[in-house]
C-alpha cells in the first residue's frame, strides 16, 4: 500500500463527510445539513475553551461529552483530557473523532480520579429535579482540591426546549447549589452570546427552507462582530450562563 495516499485518506476522517450528502424523509436528495444555531454553538464553545486555557490545567474532565468535540479541541498541552456520557453512540463517535482523549460510557459518578478542571456544558437542564442534588455531589467528588467547575447552561432568555427541564437564572442556580449540600461557591458568571437583529436578518436571507448559501468574507466579517460583540453580553440578553465553581 502506498503510505503517502493512505495519510491522505486517514487525514479526510476527521469529520465523516459521507454523511453530509443524504435524503430527506420525503426522499429528496439533500448536498448539506443546516445548522441554525451554528454561530452560537461556535462562540459559547470557543469561548468556553479559552476559559479552560486560561486555568492552566493538568487534566480536564468534561461530564455529559456526548460526541467529544469540546474535549477533543482542547490543545494537547493538556495532558489529561476525559469525556464522559450516559450514550454509548456519543461515545462511539467520540472515540472516533478524538483517539487522543479517553472516553467512558457510563455514569459520572464510576470516574474513580480527580480533575484539575470538570467541565459541564448544557447537561443541567437534561437533569431530573429529584436527581440534581446527587449530579452536583458527583461533580465535586471529581475536583481536585484546588480545582474547579465549570458550568455552562442556557438561560430564561431562549423559550424552554421541549427536551429540557427548565432553563437558567443566576437565583435558581443558587438555590440548586445549595440544595445539593457540596461545599463549593460560585466564584465568577458570565452571560455569553446574544443574537443581533442583524444575524438574524443574515440568516433568514442565506440559510432558508428554499436554499442555502455561505459568502466566506461575508461569514468572516459576521463572526468577527460576534466574537467581539455579542460574546460577552449582560443578563438581560445572554442565551448562556457561564458559572465558576471552588471548593468553598
């Protein structure tokens, strides 16, 4: 086999693009998948990156991974980089995606090591009332004494999910926190990410039901404004709360 090719070919599965052409339920064949809410899940997770560089960690554990992409693009000057998700088939894709990670389908709560950093990102509001306290307690058993937690969930701005439990002021994360008996405290928040009327006025016009169409200066400049601009926004507006967590 020629090695030179096989790179190649290795090096098109970062991303399973034969999965990008398919059909339609109704049968229609389809070149691309849409992703509305793409700039926002591009910022709060980048931004959220950043905030985990900052730290200087030695290990990472990200909790509720699903397929890995926040633990897979951290940089490998993290040493110790562990997702773990109830969903075998994240998992799977995971692995896949990020071999360079250590991935576990399973419950949190079976992790026996502690982390410098334990990460969860828009896991809370999947969470049952009645299993939030025991979630929290879960999280702190994996810290490090001198470490952290990190939480990122959506806020009572965006209408509430039908595949969520509720979304987030700072009052009832509070309450939760305190409920759960873990003797951490809330050391920073951040409200990340606001949608302009100008985003969405973009998007209506290039990324509609009838087509769909990216100008890559245009998608440049657009990006741009939103990093500098719309990342780090007030309450008022956030789409995402961001919540630091010591040991108190």
């Amino acid at each position: 086999m020629n090695n030179n090719k096989f790179i190649i070919q290795e090096s098109l599965y970062d991303f399973p693009y034969h999965y990008i052409p398919h059909f339609n339920k109704n049968g229609t064949p389809s070149l691309s998948r849409k992703l509305g809410w793409g700039f926002d899940y591009l910022c709060y997770m980048k931004h959220l990156q950043k905030l985990v560089i900052s730290m200087n960690p030695n290990s990472v554990l990200e909790v509720g991974c699903g397929d890995g992409y926040f633990i897979g693009n951290l940089p490998t000057s993290i040493p110790i980089r562990v997702g773990v998700d109830v969903s075998s088939k994240a998992i799977a894709f995971a692995k896949a995606f990020h071999p360079n990670c250590v991935f576990y389908d399973f419950d949190a709560e079976k992790i026996e090591d502690k982390f410098d950093v334990v990460i969860v990102i828009e896991v809370l509001e999947h969470i049952p009332d009645d299993e939030l306290s025991f979630f929290f307690q879960t999280l702190s058993k994996k810290v490090k004494q001198e470490g952290k937690i990190i939480v990122s969930v959506p806020t009572t701005v965006v209408p509430l999910n039908n595949k969520h439990y509720r979304h987030y002021t700072i009052e009832l994360f509070e309450n939760q926190l305190k409920f759960s008996g873990i003797n951490f405290k809330i050391v920073n928040v951040e409200y990340v990410f606001s949608s302009p009327l100008w985003l969405k006025t973009l998007t209506r016009l290039f990324d509609n039901r009838f087509f769909g169409l990216e100008i890559k200066s245009l998608m440049r400049l657009a990006w741009n404004q939103i990093w500098r601009k719309h990342r780090i926004v007030n309450k008022k507006y956030g789409v995402h709360m961001v919540v630091e967590l010591i040991k108190n």
